[in-house]
C-alpha cells in the first residue's frame, strides 16, 4: 500500500484555548500541540461548511485523489486502496441516474450532510439531465460508468474505448456543455469491475483513476432495506473502514439510505468525500 503521503488532505487546523492555565504553561502547550498530526477521523476539511442541523452525521474531510500515484483504489479488485483510517468510509454510488430512487438517495445524504461520489451511465445522463446537475450542485463528485453498461471483457478494445469515451462525453455534455473526451472528474468504475490490462492501461495513461471498492451491500440482489441494511453493516464492522459500493438505482437502497447513515453517525464513522487532485502549481523562476 502507498504511503498516505501520495494523497492530498484539507482539513482544520485545532483550535486549541488553555485558560486558566499560567501563561508560560500555555504557550508551550500549544506550541507543542501545534507539531501534532491531526487524526484524519477528527480532521474537519475548510472548505466543508459545518452541517446546519445539530447530531447530524456530516462529511469528515476530504481527500484528493492523484493518478500519477495512485492510478487504481479498491481492495476488491486492486492490492491498493485509499488511506482511510479507522471507522472512515467513501460512499460510492453507482448505475444512475434514475429520478425516482437517485433523489430519495441525494435527501437522504443532505439531511446528514454527507457527500459522496456517483459513477453514472452515459444513456441515463442523457435521459435525466436535471437530475445529473442536481448532483453536482448538491457537491457531490460526478464521475463516469461507461455508455451502457456492457461487461469490457466480453467486447473488443475499440468497443471498450467507445463506452468510455461516449459515457465521458455525456456528462461533459450535461454538466459543462461540452462534448469531450476529457473528464473533468478523471474518476471512472468498471461496470462490474470487469476490466482488461489494455483498458486500465489506456486509463492511466489518460490521467484517470480507476476505481473498485473494498465491500459493497450486494444490492443487485432482491433484498428487503433491513436485510440490506444487516448485511451492509455486518461488513463494515469486519473491514472497519472502506470504499462502500451502492447502486442509487435500487428501491432497497433508497429505502435503507436513511437508517445507514444513522447507523454511521452512531457508530463512531466519518464520511471521506474523495475529489481529484489539483494540478501542481508551476514552481517560480
């Protein structure tokens, strides 16, 4: 596994008050407070606004994601994953959008405050343009699933690289009116985690990273929300941490959303919200 040091993190630094200590005392005090590392569990990101409603679950911090170093995450594809610490969680979505399941999904995460990342199907963007932006706008990261959804192993190279590209521009069309091959979020999932060496090949060498998971809820499968809700947390107190896998498209999961996020909150969880990396800044001359 990568160092954690191949990943960017934004979070608070501590305000940290020591009255009715004697001032010589509390200079020092927080002068050595101030070489501590925050634990990324408790880190608060800056620019992630404190949630309005009081006991909610929020979003912990977030954490940019580089593929120059970390071309591919997710334990249940990949020997590496992201640097979550304990009792930390990405929560990925896939398979949308479709309104009536992708909106009970989305108030569900902002009544929590919790972002999350969405790997949506080129068609279903284009069928369902308002609710591709009300995603975005929401703050959530919008990224990419192919066109249609076919398994890459079973179709030839340039098929694969045509579902890539055309699921790309889709989104690049609703979302910055623009028909590109060149996302904007340069995150992108196998449909079924079914790749090929020359697929993950041309990724990395597009500056795309792909992504897995590390445990996911099953829930393709006919399943009723608490025996969705069961399992999903029966896994996660194994692995502790993780990239989670859901499909906004599921009615089980619309359902158990709610109930998810609370067993998070009081569970002592934090929800990693996970961006691309920002370019480098040009060193000056």
């Amino acid at each position: 596994m990568r160092s954690c040091n191949s990943f960017r993190t934004h979070r608070c630094r501590p305000q940290t008050t020591l009255s009715g200590i004697a001032t010589g005392l509390g200079l020092i005090a927080t002068a050595l407070m101030a070489t501590v590392a925050i634990s990324p569990a408790l880190a608060t990101p800056a620019h992630v606004a404190p949630c309005p409603r009081p006991g909610t679950l929020g979003t912990s911090r977030v954490l940019e994601v580089d593929v120059s170093t970390t071309p591919r995450v997710g334990l249940q594809s990949f020997p590496e994953t992201l640097p979550l610490a304990d009792h930390e969680v990405v929560l990925t979505f896939d398979d949308g959008p479709f309104p009536p399941t992708t909106s009970k999904v989305l108030s569900a995460l902002a009544q929590e405050c919790v972002r999350a990342t969405y790997f949506l199907i080129g068609e279903h963007v284009a069928e369902h343009p308002d609710i591709v932006r009300r995603i975005a706008a929401e703050g959530h990261t919008v990224a990419t699933h192919t066109w249609s959804h076919p398994n890459i192993m079973q179709i030839k190279h340039e098929a694969a690289v045509e579902q890539i590209d055309h699921g790309i521009s889709a989104l690049e069309t609703v979302l910055h009116g623009k028909a590109t091959t060149i996302p904007t979020t340069p995150f992108f999932r196998f449909p079924g985690f079914q790749s090929t060496p020359e697929t993950l090949d041309l990724l990395q060498s597009r500056g795309i990273v792909v992504f897995g998971s590390d445990l996911w809820a099953s829930d393709w499968n006919k399943m009723t929300p608490k025996e969705e809700l069961k399992l999903i947390t029966d896994r996660l107190e194994a692995a502790g941490k993780g990239i989670i896998l859901f499909h906004d498209t599921k009615s089980h999961t619309a359902a158990m959303m709610p109930a998810f996020l609370r067993y998070l909150r009081d569970n002592g969880y934090h929800v990693v919200h996970v961006k691309p990396a920002e370019p480098a800044a040009p060193l000056a001359h």
